[in-house]
C-alpha cells in the first residue's frame, strides 16, 4: 500500500492518535521498512519463549550485559536504516 499510496498513512495519522495506538503507528512503519518478516520473527520467539520455560536458568552478569549491548546494536541499526530511508526515499519523508 505504501509503493501506491504513499501518503495515506500520514493522512491517516489523527486517526491512529485518536484510538490511541501509535505502538501499531511503529509496527506499520517497521513492516514498511522491513516487510512482513516480522511475524516470522514472532513465531520464533515464541518458540524459544516456550523452550526457555523448559530450561528456566539465571544469566550471569556477564550474558546480560551482552545481551543490552547487543540490543542496542540493533536499535542503532534499526535507526540508521530508517534515517537512509527517510533521506532517500521522498514518499517515505511524508510519513
């Protein structure tokens, strides 16, 4: 819908922030970038979500600390490619 209608979401904004679901506003815009993978991600975590309740253990320091910076690495790459995007991409700028 985004290649056709380019501006749709944005003309579609008030509305989002009248029911109250600009969390959907970021998932719409994240499927835009990145296309429906997103459920196949979903899928994966919840099978590690069940097998963890399986092998319930603690993280050591040291795993944890890896796991925020690993998170953070990709909440930067998340955001450098929506900056790419937005300076590249006219349609996307009016979102």
């Amino acid at each position: 819908m985004h290649t056709r209608h380019p501006k749709t979401l944005a003309g579609n904004l008030a509305t989002f922030a009248s029911f109250g679901c600009l969390k959907d506003l970021l998932e719409i815009l994240y499927r835009i970038l990145h296309g429906d993978r997103m459920e196949d991600a979903g899928d994966r975590r919840k099978e590690q979500h069940v097998r963890g309740q399986a092998m319930k253990r603690r993280r050591t320091d040291g795993e944890f600390e890896a796991a925020k910076d690993k998170k953070r690495q990709e909440e930067a790459q998340l955001a450098r490619t929506a900056l790419a995007r937005y300076e590249s991409d006219e349609a996307f700028r009016c979102l």
